[in-house]
C-alpha cells in the first residue's frame, strides 16, 4: 500500500469518527436524558475533539472493514472505543496520578477547567461509551451488542486498562519484574488495542478462530505499540540528557527497552511486525491497510 493512501485513509478515519464524536457529545440532549450541562460538556469536548491520532478508532474501522461490518456500525464502536481511552487521558493527568499541565498540545482538562470538571469529564466519557455500544443504533442485533459490550468493558476494567493503571502506580515504589512489566502493558495500553483490532470479528459474529486471530493481532499491536512509545521516551530523555523528571526516572526504569537496550528493542518491533504480517497473511490483500497500520505502530515518531 502506498504511503500516500495510508495517511489519506487514516485521516479519513480520523475525521469521521470525531463528526460522529462531535455529534454525540454535543450540548443538546438525547432522549433519555434529563438535560446536559453546559460547562460538563465543554469539558467533555475540550478533552476528546482536541486532535488525538486516533489511532484505536482506525484500528476499529479497519478490523470492521476486513469482516464487512456496516459503517455505522463500526463507526459507533470506534467512537465508544475513543471515548474510553479520553477517559484514561483525562484521569491519567490529574494530580492524583501522573499530574501533567498539558496533554495534545493543549492545556489538560483539570488546567483548562479544573479537577472535579475533570473527574466528571471522564467518568462520564466512560460512561456514554456504554450508551454508545449498547444503543441499537449500534446494530439490530442485540447478542452482539452485548457481545460488544461485555469486551469493551473487559478490556476497560479491572483486568484491563484500569487494572494496568494500578499497577502502574505501584512501579513507582518498586522495582517490577520483568514478567511483571510485560503484564501490566498488556493490561494498561494493550487492552483496549486488542479489543479494537477485535471489534471487527465481534461486531460480525465471525468464527471463533477469526475473532482469536484478530485478538493476537491486536496484542501485538498492542506490545509494538508500548516498545515504541517506551523506545520513542528513552531516545528523547537521551536526548534532553538529565533533563527527565524524577518521575520519568521511575518509569523509565519500568520498561523494556530500559532493561534490554535500543537494539533489542528494535530487533523485538521487527519481529512483531513479522508475527502481525503472518496472523493477516490468510485475509490477503482485504487486510492491507490492517498490516501498514500494524508497521505505522512499529515505527511511528510520535
Ligand atoms: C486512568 C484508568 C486510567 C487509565 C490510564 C492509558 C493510560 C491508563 C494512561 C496513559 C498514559 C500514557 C501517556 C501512556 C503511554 C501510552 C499511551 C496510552 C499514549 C497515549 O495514546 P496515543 O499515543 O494518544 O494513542 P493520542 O493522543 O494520539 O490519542
């Protein structure tokens, strides 16, 4: 696939899902509702229309795209999907966890608002994602939205995203394992990668081996994904040499590419595009755009 129709069609997927988004976190009500709050959702959209690569909505369009499932259908998943990792966003800069002034390039929730605005900011993101998947907007079929909504929340709770969060914190006072460290990614950043890469197989009711072959491709994904931001971290402390927080100090001890060093850490993301080429292999040319997406993760900059 070429470089061009690659970016041309990321950013096609970036800006449907964010008219979607924008749509379903306006100030007018839904039915249902009793009414929404003006400041709470300003909040709402200061923290998600605020130009993410958006890159789990892609993954979710693509994956949907490879088992034929309707756009509208995908598009719903994707956005529920982006409004959850907003969540982790929001949540994540506050004080009480990584305590960060920006977030985008733009000023982070509790800064723009403040940290009650950013707490019910993202307990509600998370909340409406829900609404999103469970609505029958979604699809008629409502084994799948249950389906649908049992992964997401699977890959958002406590043996997921929010679990990996916890043991985040607790690599702030200790020195984690390695095996350690590798769970904790799957957890954090991982899950709710590979429940986008599985979306697709989900939301069409595809084969059980589909939907297991779509799950380790988001897995892998999901581990390129976090060597190159740990990589991409310690190249710019490197860089900025001393000028890393005591925070970052602890996080960096944290990661792989810290424990193994630069080349390891390549020589890993080479395998695992090889390993997520081998998984799409059966799919042909359908899953092109899923396999650059799989090397974007790999060897992106930022
Ligand atoms: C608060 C429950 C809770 C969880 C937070 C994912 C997470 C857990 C925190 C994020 C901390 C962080 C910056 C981790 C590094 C990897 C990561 C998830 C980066 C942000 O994802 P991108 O690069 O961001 O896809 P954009 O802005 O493009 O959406």
């Amino acid at each position: 696939m070429q470089d061009e129709d690659f970016h041309n069609r990321i950013r096609a997927n970036a800006a449907s899902v964010e008219a979607l988004l924008a749509d379903l976190l306006s100030d007018i009500s839904r039915p249902g509702e009793i009414a929404r709050p003006p400041r709470l959702m300003a909040a709402i959209r200061h923290g998600v229309l605020n130009g993410g690569k958006r890159l789990r909505p892609s993954l979710v369009l693509e994956s949907a795209a490879l088992f034929g499932a309707p756009k509208e259908t995908a598009l719903r998943v994707a956005a529920a999907l982006e409004c959850i990792h907003c969540y982790s966003l929001i949540h994540d800069d506050l004080p009480a966890m990584d305590d960060d002034d920006t977030r985008r390039g733009q000023p982070t929730v509790h800064k723009a608002f403040d940290e009650a605005a950013a707490i019910l900011a993202g307990d509600s993101l998370l909340t409406i994602a829900f609404e999103i998947a469970a609505a029958p907007e979604t699809t008629a079929d409502g084994s799948i939205r249950a389906s649908l909504v049992l992964a997401l929340a699977q890959a958002a709770g406590i043996g997921g995203m929010a679990g990996g969060q916890a043991l985040d914190l607790e690599a702030e006072t200790r020195q984690l394992s390695e095996a350690e460290i590798i769970t904790l990614q799957a957890m954090k950043t991982g899950a709710l990668i590979r429940f986008a890469c599985e979306a697709g197989a989900i939301a069409t009711g595809a084969s059980e081996a589909d939907r297991l072959r779509m799950r380790r491709f988001g897995e892998v994904v999901g581990l390129a994904f976090q060597l190159r931001d740990d990589l991409l971290d310690l190249t710019s402390d490197a860089a900025t040499l001393g000028k890393a927080t005591g925070k970052d100090a602890a996080r960096g001890k944290g990661t792989l590419p810290s424990l193994h060093g630069i080349a390891w850490t390549q020589a890993r993301l080479g395998e695992l595009i090889e390993e997520a080429k081998t998984l799409l292999a059966p799919y042909g040319e359908k899953a092109a755009m899923l396999r650059a997406l799989a090397i974007y993760v790999a060897e992106r900059e930022k």
